[in-house]
C-alpha cells in the first residue's frame, strides 16, 4: 500500500510531467501512443499469462484482450492529431474563433480487475492523446498490471511519472479525488462504486466518467435464427467466465421459441470446457475471488427458491480456485435475483416473453441500461424493436462488443460519460474557445 508520502511524490511527477506532455505537438503524443500499441504487443505473452495468473482469465482470452488493448492505443494514434486540430471559424464580417482542446491536467483512473488491460487502455488512451497525464488506481488483485502499464508508458518514451500506478485503498481514493492535483475521474466499477465516486467528484466540482453495471437483455423474436442466437448468446453470456459488464444475462425469448432456446442453450452450455485457465482449449476458468462465487451461488439460490428453474449447473466445483459451474436457469421473472440483479459469472438467466411488446418491457425492466442484444428474423425488424430499448450499446444479431472507434457507455444505473471513439477525446478536454477580431485586407 502506497503510504502517503509515496503518493505525494506520485501526484507531484504526474502533474510536472503532465505539463511537458501537454505542450508537445499532438502528433508528438500521437507517435508515442503508438509505441505504447507495439510494446504491447511485444509483450503479448508475458502479459497475457499475468492476467491468467492474477485474475484467472482463460490464456487464450488474455492473449485476445490484450490485442484488443493495442488496438485503443492504435486507433487514437490514428485518429487524435485530425480531431483534435484546432478549428477556426468565421463568425461574421468583423469576428473570427478558434476552438482548440486542451487537457484538463491529471486524470484518475479507477478500473476494475475483470478486464485487467483493456478497462486501463480505454480509458487513457483517449485521455492520454488529448496531452492529460494519469493516475492510475487498478485493482488489488491485479496491482502488477497497473505496474506494467507504468513500465510500458516510460518505455514508450512517455515522460517519467506521466502514468503513476498508484496503490491505494478506498480512504485514500476518496482523498485523492479531492486532491486539487486532480483534474477529473474516470471509473468502471460497481453501482456502489460509481455513487461513492460521484458524490466525491461532485463535492470538488470535477468532471468524471463512470462505467457501472450491467444486466443486459438478450432479446430473441420468434422469428429470428435459434442456432445463431445461441451460439451468440453462449459466447456473449460466457466470456470472461461470465464475468463482464456488458455480457448477455437476461436471455428474453418469445414464447413460441422459448422451449427450444432452452434445450439448445443448455445443451451448448453443458458443453462448455471447464479447466486450468493456462491450458489453451480452457472456456471457463475459475471466478477471481471466492467472495464473488459465493455472491453468484446466493444468486442462484435465492431465485430458485422463488420459482426459477435449475437446468444446468448451480454449485460450486470441487477442485482448487472459484471454480462455478456452467449455470442455466429457466423461467427467471422480475422479482428474483437473477432477473433483477447483476449477475458476475457463469449464469444466464432465461426468461419467457409472451410477444415482441412484451420482450421490450422485459428487456427496460431494469435499474441497469448498459447494452442489449437483438436477433431478429430481419436486420431491420431488429432495429425497430433495439430502438426501444433502454441502453447504451445495442447489437443486432451479432455478439455485444466494445470497439475503439464506436462510443461506449451506459445510461441509468449503468453510469454517463462515453469511452472509446472520437468522443471519448472530448470528455477530458477543456474545448477552449477563443475569439478575435478579423484582420482586414490592407489597401494600396
């Protein structure tokens, strides 16, 4: 734990070499974003095995996430010197503007341990383009990655201190948010996570972005593709061994598919390779924490006890990790915590809708709106039905994915503020005005 003397320095560097960063030419800032990109990518093995052991992630997603992590800092490599380009106007015969962007100063990032190295990449690569420098508040659990990612930023040629992997506990991140060497916060974590950082952030007047929870709906119309919508749903659901924010969770089902959704779904779920997450055919490894297979477990339990049906699944493994089965529940309706609740592992919750209206207000029936699935017979028929629904990301008969060049981000309970895409430049950018008197012509 860093003590506050260590933190200190941290918070000092990180604003001395924010200044030097900030006055580099944006495509200076754009190059070393780039050799961020190819350092990971270097180290791609080294990397993804970190991941495997801290966290317990599949070896073949980790390598995946962490390609997927170059890729932000890619993007914003490719992107940040034409958006952030200064912008003149003319605003009439005797007034002109620039509007240029700049950063707003050092940036603490909270993120979370699920996605160890592409929560942090999307968070401050975009920051980092627009010349902000960040503190970094990883997980305990994967506090070695936070330090990677300090590595890889000075071997980038980043300046020393620019990106400080602090280690702090909850006191101190409350603190550090006050602490005027703070320009804004970004976090992904829990609802309870995001109200705390909130109202710190409120207190003190400084911007944040929060990426919170999800139970994102998985809607199926009668008459969409079954077997593409289970394998979808199975990957969506399962990834990451259930544990992801915007994985699938609540599967709505028209009623006239419903039986045969859940007989193909649990058949392709029970098929799930469950092992040593180092192995490369490992589907479903073990859950990070033994506190969360037990949240997952009071989950399933609770909502058995209120008339769900166990199909698949619903105990703990026998063998050494937070290992939990492959869990399908049928019959799952408001009111039960599979339905109402975001569920963090290996559980997908289905749920029989009596037709396409139906569907939609199952799908809205929730606190959470960070993303939503539709599969329906047309691609335009499933734009219809997606427009109704209440979320931040939709996809329409393909797998939910965040994407560097796409804005991403929740509404309700899911949080505000949008990560990745051009957007995400301007969220921690003082878009500057500046207007002047337009020079006239001279006359000979």
């Amino acid at each position: 734990m860093n003590d506050e003397r260590r933190l200190d320095a941290q918070l000092d560097a990180a604003r001395a070499a924010g200044a030097l960063w900030a006055n580099r030419a944006v495509e200076s800032r754009a190059a070393a974003l780039a050799a961020f990109s190819a350092a990971l990518l270097r180290e791609e093995e080294t990397l993804a095995r970190l991941a495997t052991e801290t966290m317990g992630k599949p070896i073949a997603q980790a390598r995946a996430e962490i390609v997927k992590s170059a890729s932000a800092f890619a993007y914003y490599s490719e992107v940040a010197p034409h958006e952030l380009a200064a912008r003149t106007q003319v605003l009439d015969d005797e007034f002109a503007a620039t509007i240029e962007y700049r950063p707003l100063g050092t940036l603490l990032a909270i993120v979370p341990w699920n996605f160890p190295y592409w929560q942090v990449a999307r968070a401050i690569a975009p920051a980092l383009a627009v010349g902000n420098a960040v503190a970094l508040k990883h997980a305990p659990i994967t506090m070695r990655i936070g330090e990677a990612f300090e590595r890889i930023a000075r071997d980038a040629g980043l300046p020393d201190g620019l990106l400080a992997a602090l280690n702090i506990d909850e006191e101190q991140t409350d603190r550090t948010i006050g602490d005027p060497r703070i320009a804004a916060v970004t976090l992904t974590g829990s609802e309870r996570a995001g109200r705390a950082v909130a109202a710190s952030a409120g207190a003190t007047l400084k911007k944040c972005v929060l990426e919170l929870g999800g139970s994102d709906a998985f809607v199926v119309l009668a008459d969409a593709d079954i077997e593409a919508a289970v394998r979808t749903g199975i990957a969506s659901r399962f990834q990451n061994t259930g544990q992801s924010c915007i994985a699938a969770k609540r599967f709505i089902i028209e009623q006239t598919r419903y039986d045969d959704f859940c007989s193909r779904f649990t058949h392709a779920a029970a098929a799930l390779r469950v092992g040593d997450p180092f192995e490369e055919a490992t589907e479903i490894g073990p859950m990070a924490r033994v506190d969360l297979r037990e949240q997952l477990d009071r989950q399933v339990r609770e909502s058995i006890a209120a008339g769900a049906r166990l199909l698949l699944g619903g105990h703990a493994l026998d063998r050494p990790g937070a290992y939990y089965a492959p869990t399908v529940l049928a019959d799952v309706r408001p009111g039960m915590p599979a339905f109402d609740e975001e569920t963090f592992g290996p559980l997908a919750a289905l749920v029989r809708a009596a037709n396409v209206e139906d569907a939609v207000e199952l799908a809205n029936h929730s606190r959470f709106g960070l993303g939503a699935t539709v599969f329906a017979g047309e691609t335009d028929r499933g734009r219809e039905i997606a427009a109704k629904i209440e979320a931040g990301t939709l996809a329409i008969a393909t797998m939910l994915a965040s994407d560097p060049r796409l804005p991403f981000g929740g509404v309700k309970a899911s949080g505000f503020g949008r990560e990745l895409g051009p957007h995400a430049l301007f969220e921690f950018a003082n878009l500057r005005s500046i207007r002047f008197r337009r020079e006239r012509p001279t006359t000979t």
